[in-house]
C-alpha cells in the first residue's frame, strides 16, 4: 500500500512502519515513573549593561519574551557605571549618592513581571583605584576600588535604598552577585583570585549588614573557574556563600574549562562543564548552595550560524536534557540585540547573542524558547538522545524532538517513528521550528541581507518569525530538516 505523505509545518508525517530503512524507532513508555522538571532554563535571561533598560525597544523585547517563557529573573552588567549616575565625589572629596537611574531600570523590570539578578558592579570611576577601561564600547571600569571602606559604604546604601523604596519581603527574593568574570580581563586585581576573594569577602559583609537574609553569590566566573578554590577560601574564612554562579559557552576550550588539551563538540560543552561545577560544589562545604549558570550560550562569539539560525533549538533542546538535575538556573545571553557591547547594531542579524533581532524580530531561538515552554514539568526517562519525554499536569505526553546539526555542517534529514507503551494509538499535534518555519533568519537572507531593512521589510520579517500553526495528525513518523526542533503534544 503505497505510503500516505502529507506536509505539516515543515515536517513529513509519513504512514510507514516503523521497520522501514533509515527511520528511527523511539519507543516511549507512558506509564514509566516520572519525576519533576523544573524549567530552569527559562526562568533567568541575560542583557547587556543596567541603562539599557531604559530604552523602550528593550522593554518591547523584554514583553515579548515574558509572552513565550517563564522568565522571573534579568542579570545585567554595569549597575555601578558612570552612565548610571549612582556615585560620584563632591569638591572636598566626599561620596555623593544619586539612585535615580537605579529606580527607573528597577522600577521598569517589576513593572514587565521580572526581578533583577543583581550584578554588582562595575566599579564607577571617582572610585576606581586606576584609569584602566574595559574594551567594550561603553568602557567600564574593571578596577577594584581605591578605598575599600567607600565602597562597602556605597553598597550598603545601595542596598539600604532598595529596601526602603521596595522593601525588605521583595528585595529578599532577589539576589547580589558580586562582579562579573573576574578570573579575566574583568578584573585587574592582581593576584586576580586573591584580590577577587577580597573583594566578595568585603560586599558580602556589607550586603549581610544590611540584611543578612538577602543572597548573595559568587564568583561569577568565565568558563566555570575557581569554583573549588572559592568555595576553600570561603570556608576558610567563614564568609556566607548563598549561591555558587559561574558561566560557560559551547564554544570555550577544553584547555580553559577543564585544564586539559583536546577539542570538545560544542554539543556537550555546556553540560560537561555544568556537571564539572554540580560535583566541585557536591564535594565543598557548601554542598547544598543552588548553582546558577549566570551567563551561557552556544558561542561567545558573533557567529550568524549559530545564534541567530535554527541551530539553536536542536542545542538547546540537547542541553536541557544533559544538564537537567545539575543546577537551579541557567540563564541564557541575551534575551535581546538591544545590546552595545561591540558599538551600534549595525545589522539586524550578525550573530547577536539575542533571542530578539533589532526591531522586536523574532528569531528563530525565541520560537524555540516558545516551543520548551510549553514542555510538562514532569519528565519521563528515554535512552534517547535527540527526545525529551514530559507529562504536563492534566497527564498529557509533550515530547521536544530535535535533528541536530553542527552548524559547520549542511546535516540530513531525519526520520523518527514513535511508539508509546501503555497506551492507545495517540493523536499528535505537531509544531516544528526549522530553516523555513520560524525562522526570519531565512526571509532577511533572501532580501538580500540588507543592513537597514525598511519598515516593510521589517513587517515582512516578523511575518517569517511566527510560529507556525500547530497540526494534528494520528501518524507517528516525523521527518525532520536539520537543526529542527518539533514540539509533539500527545493528545488525550
């Protein structure tokens, strides 16, 4: 009997046997014990500096993420920085607050449903122990202070002035990290480790000092170092360790994250490195501190093929599976291309870390972030390395089904044929994130690329970047294009 094919959102449902040659049997035991699957990896989003918040296309994006996620929490960079205007010295030397800045970007996240995840830092300049600037374009100061007892004053007033003006039951359920990637060109305290450790011991007390329920972390580090000699140091010296946070990127070295030569696929990065830091904590003395992955991400780089492609959801599917269980939160950079740290946007896709392009369009990986959200919060055990098996809480199956693709290769198709245990022949609604549903990437490049698309192009952009509509079907083998990423309700 010849075969039934019909197209659905990018997906080929096909009525073959599951024996047929090249289609993969993934055999799903619905009545297998499920456990909980807390959504960590959408509850926390990264963003550039602190004043960006103010700009109203960042809080268009900011709204349009919260419509997709479950985002609770925003981490940016530069709370402290001089366009933010929270200190200076008057003519006599003396320290001059000024929170005004500060309640507007505060005032702006709560009023969009979010808390902040409060990065301290950077170090502003009248209080700079040197004139040494970051490389970004907007030029922080990445120096430690020049009098210590100044800044333990200025965040114990930081500290104090938030909870007067949103008190102490809200700013307890928000958290203080203390600087950002000290271990490189962040910090230029030298020894970087031991003037860090100093620096957290002093922020730590003048936070507690304030309020000794507030939470307060560290060391904030890239590619996931100094997690056991932190946590020594802290024991050492009994300094408060609330949550341990770090970052990594798919595409860090293995001679950087794990101190070993060799190349690691940027598939397993991520989640080699997050099992690493579970075990480092696991063992320390602090072996029930909630970790946090503060910045992560397929790549650190501008990479088009990556951040700004389908690739994306196959990714990031793959890496919820191998690090779930192994951390509380991870939050993903960035929410949104609003974002400076390079200069101006100069085109609305060159590899920004966003889930937004310029001009609140989609891309691909925001119609991802879409499709997990809607994954249960109880999670079934598969062999499988390309499924995630869920039960939401009417008891219904939601299955992320993904072709993976490394982005420096064209990949293949892939055929998945389901089968569910326990039972009866289901029916499927299928919605599919790939290279031509969901994906605005596709339109703008065949527009030709332009680097200042015109208000109809970009209506025509964010027209590519819907989701497609979901299909159902009663047939249980799904092909899918490279770097796709398939929701698969299981209808009751």
């Amino acid at each position: 009997m010849r075969a039934l094919l019909f197209a659905c959102a990018g997906v080929l449902l096909a009525a073959q046997a599951p024996s047929s040659p090249g289609v993969e049997t993934i055999t799903i035991d619905a009545s297998a014990t499920a456990r909980p699957f807390p959504h960590f990896w959408e509850q926390m989003f990264g963003s550039g500096r602190a004043t960006l918040s103010l700009r109203e296309d960042w809080r268009n994006d900011l709204r349009a993420v919260k419509r997709v996620s479950d985002v609770q929490y925003i981490r940016f960079h530069g709370i402290f920085d001089d366009d933010a205007g929270v200190y200076k010295e008057d003519a006599h030397g003396r320290p001059v607050y000024n929170f005004s800045y500060v309640d507007r970007i505060y005032d702006g996240l709560l009023a969009n449903g979010v808390r902040p995840f409060v990065e301290l830092s950077f170090m502003p300049k009248a209080l700079s122990a040197t004139d040494h600037l970051h490389a970004f374009w907007y030029k922080p100061y990445p120096n430690p202070p020049k009098d210590y007892k100044r800044w333990d004053d200025l965040i114990q007033a930081f500290v104090k002035h938030l909870q007067g003006r949103y008190g102490n039951a809200e700013v307890e359920k928000w958290y203080f990290e203390v600087w950002n990637e000290p271990n490189i060109d962040f910090w230029t305290g030298e020894p970087k480790d031991t003037t860090y450790y100093e620096l957290y011991d002093q922020t730590v007390d003048a936070v507690k000092a304030v309020n000794p329920k507030l939470r307060v972390g560290g060391p904030a580090t890239s590619a996931a170092a100094w997690i056991e000699p932190f946590l020594a140091h802290c024991t050492e010296k009994h300094v408060p360790v609330d949550f341990v946070s770090t970052h990594v990127y798919g595409n860090n070295s293995s001679e950087d994250v794990f101190g070993k030569p060799g190349k690691l696929d940027r598939l397993h990065m991520t989640a080699r490195a997050v099992r690493m830091v579970h075990d480092q904590v696991k063992r320390s003395a602090f072996p029930n501190a909630p970790i946090i992955w503060s910045e992560y991400n397929a790549t650190y780089m501008n990479e088009v093929k990556v951040t700004d492609s389908p690739y994306m959801g196959p990714w990031l599917a793959n890496n919820i599976r191998e690090c779930d269980g192994l951390t509380a939160m991870m939050s993903y950079w960035t929410f949104s291309d609003v974002f400076e740290e390079q200069g101006v946007v100069e085109r609305p896709f060159y590899g920004g870390y966003g889930l937004m392009a310029e001009d609140n369009v989609p891309k691909a990986a925001y119609n991802d972030f879409a499709l997990l959200h809607r994954l249960g919060m109880k999670r079934i055990p598969n062999n499988s390395t390309d499924v995630l098996v869920t039960k939401r809480e009417n008891g219904s199956l939601a299955l992320a089904l993904w072709n993976y693709a490394d982005p420096d290769t064209s990949g293949s198709p892939r055929r998945f044929h389901l089968v569910f245990r326990g039972m009866a022949s289901p029916h499927l609604r299928v919605q599919v994130v790939d290279r031509e549903h969901g994906s605005a990437l596709t339109a703008w490049e065949a527009m030709g690329r332009p680097d200042f698309p015109s208000r109809d192009q970009e209506a025509k952009l964010r027209e590519a970047a819907r989701l497609p509509s979901a299909r159902k079907t009663s047939d249980a083998t799904l092909r899918l294009e490279p770097n796709a990423l398939a929701l698969v309700e299981v209808l009751p």
